[in-house]
C-alpha cells in the first residue's frame, strides 16, 4: 500500500491512500498482488480499484524460464474496463535455439471487436559472434478508422564496435523515415560499467543536443554521481491546444528549428547513496543551466533542487517492508508491503 505521509508532532502516520508511485526503478500500486519466483523475478501482478474488491481491473501473466536469468516466453494481460468490456493481449517472445531473442509478438483481442489482431512490436538481428546488430521497433497505435493497429517502423537501431565484455560502444538510431534521431557512444571501465555515454539527438535534421555523461560507482557497482554537461535546445516546446497532431508537429517546426533553433549549455549532477541492502536512501540532482534562465519563475521553483530521501525497515530475511519517503526533508509518502512465502 501507499499512503501519503503525515506528519503529527513526532509522530508520523498513514493518511490517504495513493494509487501510484515509483521507488528504485520500480512501480508499486495500492490495492495490488505481486508473485515472484525463487530468483525474485515476477510472475504474476493483480490490481485492484479497490481495498476489498474481489475481481482485479487488470492482471499480468508472465511465462519465464525455470532458470536463474528467467528470460522470459510470454505475457498476458487482461484488462476489465467498465461492466461490458473486457480485453486480451498476449505477447510472445521468440527467441532462436542459440537463446537469442528473434521478434516480439503480441496478439489483441477485445470484447467490443471480437477478434485478435496480430502486431510485431520488434525485430533484431545478430551478428556471427552472437552481439546484437540491429532492432526494429515497430509502431504499436491503434487506428480508429481502419479499426485495426498500425503495424509500420517506428525507429531503427544500429549497434556496433562491441568490447570484449560483449558491450557495444556505438548505436545509431533512424526514425521511421530513415532520418539519423540519435547517435549515442560509450567508454568503460575495466569492470564493464559504463564510465561515459555522449549523445547527439537531431530532428529535421538539425542537431538539437549533444551532451556527455560521466558515472561514477560504489564497490557494489551502483551509481554514486552521475554528471551530464554539454548543450540542448533552449527552453520549453510548447504548442496551442486547439491544433491537431498534424498541425502541431507543422506549428513546432516552423516556430523552433529552422534559423529559431537555438542550442544553450546544460549541466546536471545527481548524486545518490544507498545503505547495506543497496536500497537508495539519497538522491539529489543539481543543475545550471542556462536553458531556464528566461522562464517563468515557477518553472525555475519547478525544476530547482529537491532532494529525495528514503528509509526502510526490514524483515527477518532482509527484505524490506516499509520505506518512509521524505521529500526535501519533510515525510511525503509511506509504503507498505506485505510479503508471503511459498
């Protein structure tokens, strides 16, 4: 469960309920069941509209191997929206008999439609020394006029120039109308973890970023600081909200790429530390950067330093059961868990 935080004296206690909320990467939702395998890798989600409903408004089945990487074979979800719609989809994993993953399927099936409809979702390609090549992720968008997904390239990545702990330090990725959308190369520690990432992002054709981000980890390898310097497009993208798709992706070419395209200095520095269980219990992010300096002051508060602070309390078996959130220094959110073993 999620609970905001309130604070009464020294005392801090549960208040109203949240539905949602991230911590370490990870999604948590009140009213939800989670199973895990022996490996701690999920099998089984139920979410619930409610404490004491019966019937959960969405479940997830995922199918994985009996082995410690538990790659998995397949999804399915099932969704109840309202009393008379109910929908199915099922994605399936292909891999090949080198246990390389081939293709991403998924099938849909509606109440309302009554029929499945068949969408890859992605495709890849591997070289003789078993690195990935190239991915093709496919768009996944439902048309209301052909009543049917749209089944058409989305963006195309390139890997290449693999190290010899199999990581490669190059990709490249085109967008569905081969246009170049990003290029992105990597430097590594001995170890394998990533010690700098420099990417350059364009649009029209038009460098609209090109930054560099510098890692460094704890003995454990998790991130202690992680800094991004460089340069990105100046201020906000914003566009009037009676256009249509079409007319606004005309509205923000004409009014910010062209000669309006305006590159500006950025530098962000996070910085985090974990405790023994290598839970997060700190994480702050500064920056200076001069693509805010012209916009409303509230947007400036917005985006202005706020550090997050976690501690949790633990089981027997070192598994956490509550963690307290604190958001610049004040309690904001409690989670609860409740675990059972089979």
């Amino acid at each position: 469960m999620v609970y905001e935080a309130i604070t009464d004296g020294d005392n801090i206690r549960k208040g109203e309920v949240r539905d949602y909320h991230q911590l370490n990467g990870k999604s948590y939702n009140s009213y939800s069941q989670t199973y895990v395998n022996e490996y701690g890798k999920v099998l089984f989600e139920a979410f619930y509209s409610e404490k004491n409903q019966s019937i959960p408004h969405r479940t997830v089945k995922i199918i994985r191997e009996n082995s410690k990487n538990s790659r998995i074979q397949a999804v399915y979800e099932k969704r109840h929206l309202g009393s008379d719609y109910t929908s199915y989809t099922k994605t399936i994993y292909n891999h090949n008999d080198k246990g390389q993953l081939m293709d991403v399927v998924k099938y849909s099936y509606s109440s309302d439609q009554k029929k499945y409809e068949s969408n890859i979702l992605s495709s890849n390609k591997y070289d003789s020394f078993g690195n990935i090549i190239e991915r093709i992720e496919y768009a996944d968008e439902w048309d209301e006029y052909s009543k049917k997904n749209i089944q058409a390239i989305n963006s195309t990545k390139k890997f290449s120039n693999y190290t010899s702990k199999g990581n490669y330090q190059n990709y490249f990725e085109y967008d569905s109308n081969n246009q170049l959308k990003s290029e992105v190369s990597f430097e590594f520690y001995p170890s394998g973890l990533i010690r700098t990432e420099h990417e350059k992002s364009y649009k029209y054709n038009q460098l609209t970023s090109d930054t560099k981000t510098y890692y460094v980890y704890d003995s454990k390898g998790k991130i202690l600081e992680r800094k991004m310097t460089g340069k990105t497009m100046e201020g906000w993208i914003g566009t009037p909200n009676y256009l249509n798709e079409k007319e606004r992706e005309e509205y923000i070419k004409q009014k910010y790429y062209g000669s309006n395209l305006k590159l500006k200095a950025i530098i962000t520095q996070t910085n985090m530390a974990y405790d023994n269980h290598n839970n997060l219990i700190y994480s702050n992010t500064n920056f200076n950067n001069d693509i805010y300096n012209d916009q409303p002051l509230e947007l400036i508060e917005l985006l202005s330093p706020k550090p997050l602070q976690w501690s949790y309390k633990y089981n027997k078996d070192n598994e956490w059961i509550e963690v307290l959130e604190y958001y610049q220094g004040t309690p904001s959110l409690i989670i609860e868990k409740t675990l059972t073993y089979f």
